[in-house]
C-alpha cells in the first residue's frame, strides 16, 4: 500500500474513531442525566450506530461511515480494549471477598449462578432446536447457561458509586456475591471455549485444561511475585509510587506474552489478560496507578470501538417471527428470573430484609459490557447466530437498564436519602446472615 493510499485508509479509520468516541460519550452522558449506568447509554449508541438504526435509516451513510475494508482495524482496536479492559478487571478484582464466610454472600453467589444456570438447561434444548440446529448441541447450552448467570462487577461498582452505597453493608454484600459469581463465570467461560476449540475431544480439552491451570500457577507463583517485588523495590513509598516507562515496559511485555500463550493453548487472548491482572492484584499502589494513568483512556476511547463492533452485528430486524421474539422473552425471563430471583431467594433464606434482598437481585441482574464480552465470545466461536445474538445483546442491555429503577424503587428510606443527596443515614442495626 503506497503512502496516499496508507493516508485515506487512516482518514476513514480516524473518522470511525471520532464518531464512536463523540456519539458514545453523547450517549454516556445523557444516560447519566436519566439516572442510568454510562454504560446504558454507550451501548445503546453501539446499537444506533449499527443495522438496527441508522443502517435502517441511511443504508448509504452507514455504508460510507463503516467500510468493509476497515472493519479488521477497528475489530483490532476492539479487542485491544477488550484486554487492557480485562487486565484491569482481573486487577481490580479483591479476592478477599472470596474468603469470606457470610452466609449470605455464599448463598447470593450460589443460587445466583445455580437458577439461572437451570433456566439455561430449561430453554437451550428448544432454542438450540428451533434457531441453531446445526451447531453442537452441548456447546451451545453450556455458553447460553454461562451468559444468563454472568455479573458485570465493574458496571455494579460504578452503580454504587454514584449512589454512594459502596461503602454500605449492602453494597460489600453485593460486590462480594458478584466477584464469587464473576469469577466463576469467567472460569467456565474459559472452560467453554476449550470445549469448542477442541472440537469436543476430550483429550484435547484435558490438554487445553491443563495448560490453562499451569499458565495460572506460573502466574500466581513465579511472575506475579516477581513483578510485586520489583513494584515495591522501585517504589519503597507507596504514598509516592510511579509507573515508570520502564516499568510499564515490562508489565505490557508480560500482558502480551501471556496473551499469546493463552492463543496458543486456543482459548481467547482476554483470559490471558484477565489472569495476568489477577497475578498483580495484591499490589494496590500498582493497581492506582494503572488505574490513574489508563482507565479513561480505554473506557473513552477503545470500549466504545467494542461497543460499536457489537451494534454493527446486532440486528433487531433479524427478530421478524413471533418464535424470534417468544425466543427473547423467554431469555429475558430466565435471565432475570434466574439472577434476580436467585439472587434474591439467597438473601431471604439467609435473613435478609425483603427490600435488602431485592437490591441485592438488582445488583447482581447487571450484565453490561461483561455480558457483552462473553455473548461476542460465543460469536466468536460460532455458537450464536444473529437471532440469539441480538436477543441476548438486548438482554445484557435492558438488565443493565433495569438495575438503577429497580434499586431506587426498593432502597430502605435511610439508604435511599443518601443516594439521593440526603441527609446521612442513621446506623442500621445489624441484621442476621450479613
């Protein structure tokens, strides 16, 4: 490609750019003005920017703003995001909550992977009839029951924030049920893609298995500590610890390393990113300043990309029979009946306040932008067509949407005043199973 040539096709990808950028952080904010998650609004214009909108409305404009050609640069700049976005998450994570002995958070976190996981076994024989059947059928039920029971931790942590709950006994609760649930999920997801890629050979999936274990252990024990000393060796002052360029070097040559191991073993370069990040997350300077330095970039300018990429294959006209949309009413109430009833019977039987355990279902109902890596995943591996893909694109999208109403319309007095910029809340005496 000549130096013209090379110079318009970076014209087209920088207009892509400014347009995702600019409508997503439109659309982020006027979610934040209706009370809703950013994230709401960021998909949504993944949505619009797509065939479901303004393909819809001007073919020719999408056409133009969305050439074929540049589709393998823009999936490329999604998929960076996707594995700075998880090597954050997998840092982010506090592994403490795994430890904990509530029974309420081991009874959320059980049943809220358990039910909806049922309702997945309930429904994939006839969706897998009706819509998919010519792909494997074990597969197929496997991913559909890992993304009906799938959280978005990252998304219920920016909720609580900005209803400053995170530091409420309901909060801890919730976050510590999502980070059981997430890692599980993540788990079988990882688990579900070795099943695929292996062709459903048993042997080749003990390999892939296998591989993935000894990668995790050579994380945890050998590199993980290594990079922590070094961190504290450089920087004996946490108060004024420093990525440095040298640093970073060797934290990006190990994040990509790791990447490519996890390709090699054929499960996806995300998984490689997300145990990376789980080998640094006990070094919380390092996690600050990874956080300071790049967490805007990548949500602002490359998970918007993954957003649009989403929207792009996302097709609410592919939803034209009566069966298509009996197809997505019954994801949608197994995804919120399983999760959000789930979740919530957890709570109850633990001695939990019906209003306490309602904002618990709530919660851990947020699929988001982790809903929408794993259903891109089972893209991915050819396991969805575009009915079930938009119909679960759209339940990721109206769970999300439902958590803020939700947690607002069952918020006890004390805690809703302090949401809503009231006075301080009075001490809640403490209740049994918290």
């Amino acid at each position: 490609m000549n130096p013209a040539a090379i110079e318009g096709y970076l014209r087209l990808v920088m207009t892509q750019w400014l347009v995702i950028i600019a409508v997503a952080y439109a659309f982020g904010r006027l979610a934040h003005v209706i009370r809703q998650p950013k994230a709401v609004g960021e998909i949504a214009a993944g949505i619009l920017l797509g065939p479901s909108a303004l393909g819809a409305i001007w073919p020719e404009g999408m056409a133009w703003l969305f050439p074929v050609a540049t589709q393998p640069t823009m999936q490329v700049l999604a998929k960076i995001g996707v594995i700075l976005l998880m090597f954050q998450v997998g840092m982010e994570f506090d592994f403490g909550h795994l430890r904990s002995r509530s029974r309420t958070v081991t009874a959320v976190a059980l049943l809220g992977l358990v039910v909806p996981m049922l309702g997945g076994l309930l429904i994939g024989p006839w969706l897998h009839r009706t819509f998919l059947p010519d792909v494997n059928r074990l597969g197929f039920i496997f991913f559909l029951c890992i993304a009906l029971a799938i959280s978005a931790l990252p998304i219920m942590g920016r909720i609580l924030l900005e209803l400053k709950l995170e530091r409420t006994p309901l909060g801890a609760l919730a976050i510590s049920a999502a980070a059981i649930d997430d890692v599980v999920g993540w788990i079988l997801l990882a688990v579900a893609t070795a099943v695929v890629t292996a062709n459903f050979s048993w042997l080749n999936l003990l390999g892939q298995v296998a591989g993935v274990a000894a990668l995790f252990c050579f994380l945890m024990y050998l590199v993980g500590p290594l990079k922590r000393r070094l961190w504290t060796y450089l920087n004996p002052n946490a108060d004024q610890a420093v990525l440095t360029p040298d640093y970073l070097a060797l934290v990006l040559i190990a994040l990509l390393a790791t990447c490519l191991t996890t390709n090699r073993l054929g499960v996806f370069s995300i998984f490689g990113a997300f145990l990376m990040g789980v080998a640094l997350h006990k070094e919380v300077t390092l996690v600050r300043e990874w956080r300071v330095k790049f967490q805007d970039f990548v949500m602002v300018a490359l998970v918007p990309i993954f957003f649009v990429n989403t929207g792009l294959r996302t097709e609410l006209g592919s939803l034209t029979t009566g069966t298509a949309w009996l197809g997505f009413a019954l994801v949608m109430l197994m995804a919120v009946g399983g999760k959000l009833g789930g979740c919530f019977l957890g709570a109850r039987l633990t001695g939990q306040s019906w209003r306490d355990a309602a904002c618990i279902g709530a919660l851990m109902n947020t699929r988001a932008l982790m809903g929408l890596v794993a259903i891109n995943v089972g893209l991915e591996l050819k396991l969805l067509n575009k009915e079930l893909f938009t119909m679960l694109v759209l339940m990721a999208l109206l769970t999300t949407a439902m958590t803020g109403p939700l947690l607002r319309l069952c918020l006890p007095r004390d805690l809703r005043a302090l949401a809503d910029d009231g006075p301080p809340p009075r001490a809640r005496p403490k209740e049994k199973g918290t």
